[in-house]
C-alpha cells in the first residue's frame, strides 16, 4: 500500500484537495493480489487502490468514463484479428 501511495505521488498522479459541497463523494478500498510465477512461486504482492463507482448514477454523477492505459496483451490481440480480418485500423 505504501508503495503505491509513493508511486501516485511520485508521478503526480492525484493531488489532495477538498471537495466542493456540491459534489457527492464516491468511497475507495484496497485490491489485495498475490502474484504468482508459472511455476507456481511467489513472484510479489500487489496492492490497488480502487473507485467504489457502482453507487454512481450516469448523468448525475459523471457523464463519462476514461480509461487511461491499454494492457498489450489486448492490443496484440485486436491487431491479429484485424490483421486476420483484413479490417482497417483507426
């Protein structure tokens, strides 16, 4: 946990600041995950720090979402199948 709090500041991923009374605050919790090797070993801990956005309602409380990042995996997958399909990419 601690880590990744070092990690959010380092990078200047968020900033503390406080909330207008106008906004209804959403909570957060801590994603524990043990990563494991193919072998079956210990490789680390992971520790996420998460939106509780499923008491969010769409148009009251946002009105879109934004997805910062794409993992590769699934990046190389629709590049083979739009290679496979012929599809043009935009």
């Amino acid at each position: 946990m601690q880590e990744e709090l070092e990690a959010f500041q380092k990078n200047d991923t968020w900033k503390i600041v406080s909330c207008p009374p106008s906004v209804k605050l959403i909570g957060c919790k801590w994603d524990y995950n043990i990563k494991l090797k193919s072998d079956g070993s210990l490789d680390r801990y992971k520790a996420q720090l998460v939106a509780l956005g499923n008491h969010q309602e769409y148009g009251v409380d946002y009105d879109e979402t934004f997805a910062p990042f794409a993992k590769m995996t699934i990046v190389q997958t629709i590049l083979a199948i739009s290679a496979s399909q012929s599809w043009l990419l935009y």
